[in-house]
C-alpha cells in the first residue's frame, strides 16, 4: 500500500496562476515607471543659442561689446563695440596719385562701416575684405641686410558709390573697424578659396561626362583600359609638354620718389638748419636735433687786445646778416665752399705740447666778412656766427685744401703729357725723314720699308735720333719708346749678308726705286751729271 499525506500547502492550480501574473503586472508596471522617467530626461534637448560662451560669440560677430578670456593668463576682460576710427591725414596720402583717401568724405565712411556691420554676416564680411584688398609679390624689401618677412604687397580699396577706390592700410582698417590680423588672415584664406574653386571649374570643365546605361558592358570595358592607358601615359606627356604661361605679371605702377623718403627728408632738414631726427652711431638710440642758432659773441679779453683780431668790429645786427644768409640764402656746398674761403690752413706755427708728439697737422686763421673786408676773428666767434661744429670747419676746410693740391698735380700731369706729345711728334718727323729702301728690294713683304743701309743696326739709329734732338734743343725719348715707335711704323733695317746680291747703285736698284717712288708720288732719282763721271 502506497502512503497518502495531505498536501498542506498546495493551492488550487487556478488560485497559484493569478497570484503570478499579479506579481508580474506588478514588477512591469514598476519598471515602466522607471523607463517612462529615463525617457522624459532623454527628451530634453539643449539651445546651444542659450548658451553663455556662442551668446559672446554672438555679440563679438555683430560688432557689440561681449566678454572673453585672454589666452595668456586666463583673465576675464571686455570688448568694446566697433567704431570708425578716424580718417587718415597723411601728406603722403595726399601726394600719392594712386591714393584716394581725400575724396572719400564722413559721411561716404560712416555708410560704408554701417553696411558692413548691420547689413552682412561674417561669412559675407571675409568675402568682402578678401575682394577688396590684392596681394601682389613684394616690390621692394625695407629689411636692409636682413630677409624681409612679408610674403606679399596688399593694396587696399573701399567699395564707394560703386567704385573701387585704392586707399592706404590705416584708411582701410579705420573705415571698417577692424584689426590688420583679420585682414591677412581673411585675404590669405579667400586667395587659396580662389585658387580651389578655379582648379575645380578646369576640372569640371575637361572631364567628359558619360551615361553608363547607354554605353555596353564591352565598350566600357575598353574605354576604362584606354582612360587608365592615357593615365599611366599622362606624366610623359607632361614631361614633353612647355609649362603654360602663368597670368601676366602685374606692372609696377608705383615710382619710386626718393624725397618723400623719411630718411631723405630728415636729411633735407638737417641740411636747412631745421629740427630734424637722427640715430646715434655708437648705441643705435633715436634724438632729436635742434634748429641751428647763432650763438655768443666772443667776449675775451685777448681778442680785445690783440691787433690782428677783430671780434669786437662786428655787432649783433651784422652777425645776425651772416648766419640768415649762411641758412636761408645757401646750399649745402655753397656753404663748404664760403667756410673753406674764410679758413685760411696753413702749416703749424707753435707746438703747445714740445713734450709729446702734437696732432695738430695745420695751423687755423678764421675770418668773417664785414663791411666788404675780410676781417681776422676766433675760432669761437667764427663758429657761435655761422652756428656750426669745429669739426664740418676742420673738414671742409682741409678737404678743399687737398682739392686744390690735386688740382696742381693734374695740372702738372697734364704738362707733362702735353711735353711727352711734342717729343713724340720730333720722333715721327726724324724717321718719316730717314731715307728707306722698298721692301722688294731685299725680298720681304711688300707692306714694310727698310732703311738705307748706312746703319748697321739700331744703336747707331738711335744715336743719330739723340744727336738730332741735341740739335733742336729737345728731350730725347727713351730707348725703348724709340724701338716701340719703330716698329709701329713698320721700319726695318736692311741685313748687308742677306743682301749682297742686290746692288743699291747699279740699274737694278734705279729702276725699282723709280716705280716705287711713282706709286707714292714722290720724285725719283736724278741723273747724275757728266762732270762727275
């Protein structure tokens, strides 16, 4: 027999499936809850516009005051709005012919400055600072013995009542209120933009298109075997093919004007007396240089009582007439040439240190012109009257004195080749009036003459030439400008061995002579006399 125990705790089958499946709608409901929370966060989108740095970012692209950090420490700072700078006022500008920055008045800047700032985007306002400015090569470098760091030449322009009008940088940037950063940066990206959308256009316009539905799977084939043929033949043909012209180069329009130049105009001004600036040699240090001025009479008691100084002859109105007319009626070598006139150099006098050797190489005598004379004065009375340094007198003076010692020794260099001339011509008439021989009479060239042969070689020709010049009272030129002379006129001397066969005497030599002197027109031998036979 089989043992039966009550099920205690064993539900009806029904009783124990609803209690699950309310268990279950239980949990799931519970979770549902949780998801239907994660969703409702999901849903939840943020507006970047709301956000505090593209609101900054905002104001900054409009032109209106915003706050940013800077870069280097981090602190907050505040921008203020763009404004238009003010109008440009150079005299440069105003000279310059390719510079129209006076006929653009307030009013046209103002509309320009409120239609790029009110009425364009910042995409809109790179493209138009991109039109309006050219880069061109450089034209010329002002980096002096250093590499220059510009890359281009920008020439800028404003748009005004539709014409393009070249303006200088600061006219450019001021109009617009922006920075000159921008503007490289702006014309660099817009030039290589260009440069993209041009290659793109050739491109589009040499590739062919072709509707693959209408061509057959064959010919395709083929055609991809051609089009990568020609691509793998495409190099050589490069190769071959001459680079084609580039676009033409832009004319230089600017002329160079070397006396607008800073460094020629502080120069004018120092050579007119006026303030200018310089740059100090030893330290590099920038000064200013003020105008020239007449300075203190001389008030020694030695000019006083000296007999050969007459500082006290000359009042304050006459040495007012001489420095206005030293700098206002004067050049720059007008004015070397009136202080070298009144500075007299000559050799030193006294030596005040017997002990050492001086460096005083000439001794000094100043003079000023008063009532028509030219009256001895100091060295500190000359100087405090036509307001210059000792040193331009000291230069000037001496570098006249060297002048005029060269000019004697070209002077004399000049007599001496005008003496060497006359010789020279002695020389030519003494050998034009030696008696010569036709040259096919001793079987040479046809071109060359022979002397007679009474000289045996050239010392007795050139003593004969000394003797002849003794005579006239003349200096003798040298040997050796006798030989070159010689043979320039193409002379030579007769070798008495090589030609003992030829008679100089007999009819041979008679009847040759008679057809040379025919060819040069002279008179030819006269007959010898019965009574000398």
């Amino acid at each position: 027999m089989i043992p039966q125990f009550p099920l205690q705790s064993v539900s009806p089958l029904g009783a124990d499936t609803t209690l699950l499946n309310i268990a279950a709608k239980n949990g799931n409901t519970n979770k549902d809850k949780a998801g239907a929370g994660r969703k409702k966060l999901k849903t939840k989108v943020g507006d970047p516009s709301k956000w505090n740095q593209n609101k900054q970012k905002q104001l900054r692209m409009e032109g209106k005051s915003y706050v940013s950090k800077r870069k280097k420490d981090g602190e907050v700072v505040t921008k203020q709005p763009r404004a238009m700078g003010p109008r440009c006022t150079s005299t440069a500008c105003k000279k310059a012919s390719n510079r129209l920055c006076n006929e653009i008045n307030e009013e046209a800047r103002k509309k320009v400055f409120d239609e790029f700032w009110q009425h364009m985007n910042w995409a809109q306002r790179k493209l138009y600072v991109s039109e309006q400015v050219d880069r061109d090569p450089v034209e010329r470098s002002r980096a002096v013995g250093a590499q220059s760091r510009r890359s281009v030449s920008l020439r800028y322009h404003l748009m005004v009542d539709g014409r393009r009008k070249q303006v200088c940088k600061n006219m450019f940037l001021s109009t617009l209120g922006i920075g000159e950063w921008s503007v490289l940066n702006w014309t660099q990206k817009g030039a290589t933009t260009k440069n993209e959308s041009s290659e793109n256009n050739l491109e589009k316009r040499q590739a062919v298109p072709q509707c693959p539905q209408q061509i057959p799977a064959s010919s395709a084939v083929s055609n991809t075997a051609e089009v990568t043929q020609e691509q793998g033949n495409a190099p050589d043909k490069d190769k071959d093919r001459p680079p084609e012209p580039e676009g033409s180069a832009r004319k230089k329009s600017r002329v160079a004007k070397p006396q607008t130049w800073k460094h020629n105009r502080q120069k004018q001004l120092r050579m007119e007396g006026k303030p200018y600036i310089s740059k100090r040699k030893k330290d590099g240090t920038t000064i200013t240089k003020g105008q020239r001025t007449m300075g203190l009479r001389c008030t020694s008691g030695a000019c006083k009582r000296a007999s050969n100084r007459f500082c006290a002859d000359f009042s304050e109105e006459m040495r007012n007439e001489l420095f206005t007319s030293f700098w206002q009626c004067m050049n720059w070598a007008q004015r070397k040439t009136y202080v070298s006139g009144l500075v007299d150099c000559g050799p030193v006098e006294r030596t005040r240190a017997p002990w050492t050797q001086s460096r005083r190489s000439v001794s000094m005598r100043y003079h000023l012109i008063g009532s028509g004379e030219k009256k001895q004065v100091c060295k500190k009375m000359f100087l405090s009257t036509l307001g210059i340094g000792e040193w331009s007198v000291l230069n000037w003076a001496q570098n006249t004195s060297q002048q005029d010692s060269s000019e004697e020794i070209t002077k004399k260099q000049m007599q001496r080749k005008s003496r060497k001339a006359s010789e020279h011509i002695v020389l030519t008439e003494f050998l034009e009036s030696l008696p010569k021989v036709p040259s096919y009479c001793c079987g040479t060239s046809v071109s060359k003459l022979y002397l007679e042969p009474v000289f045996s070689n050239m010392s007795e020709v050139y003593r004969h030439y000394y003797k002849h010049c003794l005579e006239r009272k003349t200096t003798p030129l040298s040997r050796q400008v006798f030989c070159a002379v010689f043979k320039k006129m193409d002379l030579g001397l007769c070798d008495s061995k090589r030609d003992q066969g030829c008679s100089f005497g007999g009819n041979l030599f008679n009847e040759l002579w008679e057809e040379y002197c025919l060819e040069r027109g002279a008179p030819g031998p006269q007959p010898e006399k019965a009574g000398n036979q």
